[in-house]
C-alpha cells in the first residue's frame, strides 16, 4: 500500500511529465505561437495548484475538476460578469491571477 508521501512522489513524477510533453509545441496558428509558457508550466507542476483542482482531495486531477478549476478562473476574471474577458480585465491583478499586475 502507498503512502500518502509516496503518492504525492508519483503525482509529482506525473505532472513533470506532462509538463514536458505540454513544453512540445502547440501550433496554433502558422506562426507557431506556444501556450505552454514555462511560467504556466511551473505553477501546473506544483502540489499546490493540483490540491487546488483536486476538488474530491483524492490526490488526482481528473479533466472535469481540471476543466471545473479553470471555469472558475475565468469566473474571476471576468469581473463585469459579461462571459467576455477584455483588455482591462485580463491585464488587472485579480488578486493574483493573471497579467501584468502578477510580473
């Protein structure tokens, strides 16, 4: 039976690897534009963002809690609450999410 250290160890094992086939080039458009930034990946590869996401706390990140956490992500951001993050918004500080107030 794993323990919890070691179960966290795996996880982490895991995430690097994502992280590393995320790192790959995502093309998308002809420029060969990347999302994956290495400060995006950085924050993917800590325990404390999985804990974040892992909202049942069974020590794994499925898509729906994934997609769950980025929905409210976005829920922050838009602060008008018009379904559209603009400019203003998406350049603020949010309380530490996102854009130029977090540099």
């Amino acid at each position: 039976m794993k323990t919890f250290k070691q179960a966290k160890v795996l996880t982490l094992g895991g995430a690097m690897l994502a992280a590393a086939v995320l790192a790959a080039p995502v093309h998308a458009d002809e420029g060969g534009f990347n999302i994956f930034t290495q400060d995006y990946i950085s924050s993917l590869q800590s325990l404390k963002m999985m804990d974040m996401m892992d909202a049942n706390k069974d020590h794994k990140v499925t898509k729906q809690e994934f997609m769950a956490y980025q929905g409210r992500l976005f829920e922050m951001m838009d602060r008008n609450k018009d379904g559209v993050i603009d400019q203003a918004e998406w350049e603020s500080k949010l309380g530490g999410i996102g854009g130029k107030g977090t540099n």
